[in-house]
C-alpha cells in the first residue's frame, strides 16, 4: 500500500511532462531564420505580406501562395501572425485562413491586427506567418521586406 502512494506522485509528474498544450513562442532569432520559400512535397509556398495602421491598431494581411500552375496547396492551418521590427515582436493570432481570392496561384489567405504600440508608417519589418501541418508540425515562412503603410 505503501508503495501505491509514492508511486503516485512520480507517475502524476511523469504524465504532466508529455502535455504541454502549445509550443513556446518563438524568438525574434527563430522568426528571422524562417525561410521565405518552403518546399512541402511538390509544393513550393512563399508568404507575401501587406501591413497597415489606422487608428492606433496594426492590421497585417497574408498570403501563402504556391506555384503558378500547382493543383492545390497541402492542407495547412494558419495558426499566428507575427511582425519583427527593430524594437521586438509584434504577434496576433490568425483569422480563419480562406483559399478563396488568390486568382491563378493557389492560395491562403489571413489576417492579424492588435495594438500598434510604437510603431510607425514607413518602417521596414518582416513578417512571419506561423503554420500548422495535419501530422501537428509547427512551420514558419516569413516574408522579409515589408514597409509599414499609413491609413
């Protein structure tokens, strides 16, 4: 019996160790050695990215986009939006991420938007888009030149 109540603890720790129920936040040096082209089997997706302030708010659009002549793109989730600037990381989540709208190219489509804080219309950031595959594996394409637009 008394073996029961001190195996307990160590099999309760034991089994806390293997849920963990998001993966840490990157770091600025993880968000910035994203690629900017990601090869997924037969697919090759690059991220492009429009971001705009107005009324104290950052509204960042993104699209993943495959290959001109590519029957579809992997079944990815789009999981987060994340700008790097000179002074940090900005981060939202994604809205639900659309196929629709992207023309010839296939496609995904989101957005994230959240408080400015300091920054400013004309700067310089990247952006990286956080993607989820179907087997849980945590992907990240950045795009590497987009300035910030004013209303």
């Amino acid at each position: 019996m008394k073996r029961a109540w001190v195996l307990a603890p160590v099999l309760a720790a034991l089994t806390a160790c293997g849920t963990l129920g998001t993966p840490p936040a990157p770091t600025t040096g993880d968000l910035l050695g994203a690629p900017t082209l990601l090869q997924l089997g037969p697919q090759r997706l690059k991220a492009e990215a429009v971001a705009q302030l107005g009324g104290g708010a950052l509204r960042v659009r993104v699209r993943v986009q495959g290959q001109r002549g590519a029957e579809a793109l992997p079944p990815l989730a789009v999981t987060s939006v994340y700008v790097v600037t000179r002074e940090g990381v900005w981060s939202a989540p994604a809205a639900r991420a659309s196929r629709q709208g992207c023309g010839e190219l296939p496609c995904l489509q989101t957005s994230g938007s959240g408080a400015a804080g300091r920054l400013t219309a004309g700067e310089g950031v990247q952006v990286v888009v956080g993607l989820e595959d179907p087997r849980g594996r945590v992907l990240w394409l950045r795009d590497a030149r987009v300035t910030i637009q004013g209303e």
